[in-house]
C-alpha cells in the first residue's frame, strides 16, 4: 500500500489515536483499512471476506467506546481481523497464523483488547453477559458488547444467553451483525426472521426520549422499566402487526441500521451507550463489502489462500497429479453411496462447502440439509430420521463436534440408533490453531458404549469404510479423517465391506543379520503414511537397526483382538502413533488392553502432547509434538 493511501490509518496504533480523529475522518479510515486487509490477506491468507463486513462496526465501535476498558466480544474471531489491525498488531500482522506470530483468532494472550478466545460460534452473549454482570455487581460503568454474525445466530447458546440476558440485571448491548451469511448461505428460520424484521426509526427515537425524560425525573423503578417496556413491546407488535423475539424476551431491540454507514454507526452507538438494560444494535452489512470478488462470491472468499488483489483471482499451486482432498473424497463416496440407496440422507451444520457435503447437495437438495451453526441438533435431528428408517450421515469438523457431546451420547448412543458420523478435519489442522485443532475427539468418544469409531490411513479405506458404515444396523459408526490432501491419485477403488474390528499389516518385521525385529508400530488412521515415510527412512539412511512391524489398526472401538494378541506375544517394544491427544486415546485403548490381558510391555505413545498446541503449517506443527517421520525414527532406534 503507497502511503498516499496510508495516511491516516498509519497514525493509529491504538484506539486511542483512532479517537482523536474527527468523525468525518472515519469513512477514509475505514477505506485505507479495507484495502490493507485486501493487500495483507492476498498475499498472507486468512479468514478474509467476514473482516472486510465489519470494517465500519470495528472502526466505530473502537470510537466511541473506551476499548481496552470497555470490553467488545466478538463472536467467531474471523470478524476481527480489522480489531487487530487497530489495537496494537498492525505492523505485525503480517505474521498472522504464522508459528510464532499473532494468533489467528482474538485471544487474551495475545492483547488486552482480546476479550475471550472465540474460534466457535455462538458464544459471545453468553460470555459478555458474564462480564455486564460482573460490571454491574462491581459498580462499574464499563460498557460491555457482544458482536455476533455470520450465521452464529442459529447456535442454541446464544438463544440460552439471550433468554437469560433478559432476565438478568445487566447494561449489556448485543449488535447483531446480519449479512445472510455464515460460510455458506445462512439458513433456517432464524435467518428468514431477520431478512424480514422491521422497526420504526422514528417510534424509536420517540420511545428513548420519553424513557429518559422519566428516567431523569426519577419516576422509573427497575420493575416500572420492564413494565413500560414490554407495554411498548405491546403496542408496536399491534402497529406492525410482528412479534419481535428480541423484545419479547426484555431486550430493546433497534434497527435495522446500515452497517457501512460509519458515520451513522458513531451517532447510533452514542445514543445508546448509555442506556440502562440489556439492548440489541441490529445492522445490515454485506460479507466481502467493498472488494467486487469476494461480494460476488463470499463462501469462495472467506478463507480464499492467496489472491491477485486487482482481479480477485485466486493463485493457485501446480495440482497436476495431487492427490484428492479427504473432504472430497467423502462428498464423491456419499454421493456415490446416496445414489444406491434411497435411504440415505446428508447433514451438516452450515459447512457442505467445507466437508464437500454440496457434491451429494447439487444433484440431490432434498436430500442434504444444512442446519445452521448447530452441532447438537445436527445430531439429535439425524438421530430422529435413524429413528425412522432414514440412515443419516452427519459430517461435522472434529472440533466442533466437541459441542455435540451429550447428543452423541444421549439421542444416538444410548439407543443404538445407525447414525453415521463423520469427522472431517480431524488431528493437527494447522494455521487455525488450538481452537480449530481436531485432537480430542477419540479420547472423548471412546468412553461412549455401542460406538464404532474408525479412521482410514488413505482415501480406498475411507470410501470403504464409508461403505462398511452404511451397512452396519445396529449402532452409530463414527469415521475421522484430516484437513487437507490424501496420498493416492488412483483412488476410486471398489466399495466393499470391512470386517468391523480388524486392522492390516501394512509392512512386515525385517532384521538386521537375519534377527528378527522386536518392534512392532500400531498406527491409527492417516498418520500411518508418516510411519511408511519413517521406515524409508531407515531403509534409505542405511541405519543400523530392525525395520519394525506396521499395523494400521483401522478402528479404535472394537481393537483388532487378533492383531493385538499376535503383536503382545511378538515383540518387546511396541510403539503406538495417533494424531490425536496422547492421553485417553488410541494408545492408552492399546494399553489397557495389554494390561487387561496380562502383558507386560514395554510401549511408547506418540500422539498430541498434553497442551494445546498453537497455530502454524502442519509440517512444523508435527514436528514439535513429535510425529514427523525423523520422530518416529527416534522412536523406532531406542
């Protein structure tokens, strides 16, 4: 960016500069900040046309309230790249998502203006009413905002922190940042409420002078409040024949208001600052707003990769002969599935671009439904339609599935209902971070009885296993696989059945001088591929040890008991790989096993270290919780 364009944004290092501005200085703010956003992110890829929506909420909202004291929450942190850019990070931003460099997503850690970490939607009511409370409760005058969109609205934490925000004491504001959009296009009823919700501009105006002429003469209690509120509820309900939810439940709703009219924005958010009660700012904005491409196409540009910022075309790297993602391999498959067998259906909470679930949705929409940002009912309404006959295949990314724990447990579990759930985006994901990681799903899910649970080590074993899921009756089957590119080019192989609980020897034991290696690997899912690249390695290198025995164990729940027997009675040493967290997961089955039968063995774990790990690319992130193939070599030459 020439620094004809930079003038006033590189004045700002904190909010505090951006305040000594005048007000008709904000509309060129926020156009040198939108396109550095554009240069930055084209070249250093993120989270992108969420961000450019709120250029003119970040900057207002950092004008008139006094951020760091006065606290913004925002909901899903990919709105808060321009927040960074304005609180301390802009000369640094261009180390985002980079090992070592600013976070992702907001986070305590990282900045004082950071309020909470918030890589999942749905949260921040809840959270900031935590803090109003806290504020209220300590006497304080500290304003405390929740800035929720992009579709988080559909999540029932938030319906929970709204219905408790109006019965709660508490000077919260909620702004609602409505722009149709959470990846995909925004569904359901909420999203067909808010297109259609109108209040009169003017009967508000009228509304705020009269409570706070009343409020000044001191003729309003707390209770007198509500009782005026919901009388003027009442009656605007009567004049615009409409029932508006937010006002229903006790909170004063205005708008709806253009959320790229800043100046405007400024004049709103002063008039209501201050008021007591919980209140919501509904504003209007477009996901992508003021950059062509991403405004005609937002799913593509919410998280583009690297773009020429004056076409808007995407910069693409040689795919000749890659391989096929994971994602896509599943949309193909289920498709494929889905063709044979009118039986089964899709579901996905707001994500059939990202799990590729739109493959099976473009030839079969009846089919496929996309519930919103709504992990739980994702699942509890595929286990309504097992109920009845219908097989349900429910792609969820493994760290959002956290969200759906009790539901897996206690609407498909407990009553062995043939739901199939599949975990895209499972293990180290990378650049995202600790939030969006997908190691803690087979510690947590293995605890649950009548779960399979199973992960493939290339793209053939998913599309069977895939197969092998759809025909199994009696129970749910969970099936994990990882962000990004498989191994094999050649991939559409046969659908057919796998014997539930068995693995495979992948390579055989060989030893040096004709001894017989006593080491034997059990790998779980597609880090097994990293196990192959370590035995080349020794092959290669020439080094002076046994090459071990390789299994890919295929399935956690039920263990392969023959495998398991055979490789106890074997070998001394055996080493266990997962891309998964270490403790409670596929080693520590591998463990108790052991000890439940008798052997004592010598086993090394390698999995997720017992910390959360931070943003970076994937290769370096294996390498320092020690998955890498030179890690494993280590393991195999103690």
């Amino acid at each position: 960016m020439d620094n004809s364009t930079e003038s006033l944004l590189s004045t700002i290092s904190y909010p505090s500069d951006l305040r000594k501005l005048s007000i008709k200085q904000l509309p060129q703010v926020c156009q040198e900040l939108r396109q550095f956003l554009i240069n930055e992110l084209s070249r250093n890829p993120g989270h992108f046309a969420s961000s450019l929506g709120v250029v003119e909420l970040t900057v207002a909202l950092h004008y008139v309230f006094d951020t760091p004291e006065d606290r913004i929450v925002w909901d899903v942190g990919h709105q808060a790249y321009g927040h960074k850019v304005l609180t301390g990070r802009r000369e640094i931003f261009h180390t985002n998502r980079h090992l070592g460099g600013i976070k992702p997503f907001p986070s305590p850690q990282e900045s004082e203006y950071d309020t909470t970490t918030c890589g999942h939607a749905s949260v921040s009511i809840s959270a900031a009413l935590g803090m109003a409370v806290a504020a209220k409760k300590d006497g304080s005058e500290r304003h405390v905002i929740a800035v929720i969109g992009d579709g988080a609205m559909s999540g029932g934490l938030a319906f929970e922190g709204l219905n408790n925000a109006g019965s709660t004491p508490n000077n919260m504001l909620i702004i609602l940042n409505d722009n149709n959009m959470s990846i995909d296009h925004a569904v359901g009823g909420m999203k067909e409420y808010l297109l259609h919700l109108h209040t009169s501009s003017t009967y508000n105006r009228l509304r705020n002078k009269v409570a706070q002429k009343l409020t000044s003469w001191g003729w309003l209690s707390d209770k007198g409040k509500k009782r005026i509120i919901r009388l003027n509820n009442s009656i605007k309900s009567f004049i615009h024949n409409q029932q508006n939810v937010f006002e229903g439940m006790d909170i004063r709703y205005f708008g709806p208001h253009d959320g790229h009219d800043v100046i405007s924005l400024v004049y709103t958010l002063q008039s209501i600052k201050d008021m007591t009660g919980p209140k919501l700012l509904h504003i209007h904005t477009q996901k992508g707003h003021g950059y062509q491409p991403a405004e005609n196409n937002p799913t593509v540009f919410h998280a583009p990769g690297k773009f020429d910022p004056e076409t808007g075309e995407q910069i693409k790297g040689n795919a000749t002969d890659m391989p096929p993602r994971y994602q896509d391999v599943f949309g193909e498959t289920l498709l494929e599935l889905a063709r044979k067998n009118d039986r089964i259906v899709g579901v996905t909470p707001a994500m059939p671009t990202g799990c590729s679930m739109n493959i099976m949705m473009r030839e079969m929409p009846d089919r496929c439904f996309d519930v919103g940002i709504a992990e739980g009912h994702a699942v509890t309404f595929s286990a309504g339609m097992a109920k009845d006959g219908l097989i349900p295949v429910c792609n969820i990314y493994s760290s959002f599935a956290q969200r759906a724990y009790d539901n897996i447990i206690h609407d498909v579990a407990l009553s062995r209902l043939h739901v199939v759930m599949c975990l895209d985006r499972a293990g180290i994901v990378g650049e995202d971070g600790p939030t969006h990681h997908g190691v803690f799903d087979l510690p947590s899910l293995r605890a649950i009885p009548n779960l399979t649970i199973a992960s493939p080590m290339n793209e053939a074993e998913l599309r069977r296993m895939m197969y092998t899921a759809i025909k199994k009756q009696d129970g749910p089957f969970v099936i994990r696989y990882p962000r990004g590119n498989g191994v094999m080019t050649d991939w559409r192989c046969p659908l057919e059945a796998i014997e539930i609980g068995t693995g495979r020897m992948v390579s055989e034991s060989k030893g040096t001088d004709g001894k017989f290696s006593k080491t034997a690997i059990l790998s779980f899912g597609p880090i097994g591929n990293t196990v192959q690249q370590a035995i080349k390695i020794i092959l290669n290198k020439e080094i002076n040890t046994s090459l071990p025995a390789h299994y890919d164990m295929r399935f956690l729940k039920p263990l392969d008991e023959k495998i398991m027997q055979s490789v106890a009675e074997s070998y001394d040493h055996i080493i266990t790989v997962e891309d998964g967290a270490q403790k409670g997961g596929f080693g520590s089955a591998v463990l108790e096993w052991l000890s439940d039968n008798g052997y004592a063995k010598k086993v090394t774990r390698l999995g997720i270290p017992d910390r959360f790990i931070e943003h970076g690319t994937p290769i370096q992130l294996y390498e320092i919780c020690g998955l890498d193939a030179e890690s494993i070599v280590k393991a195999i030459c103690i």
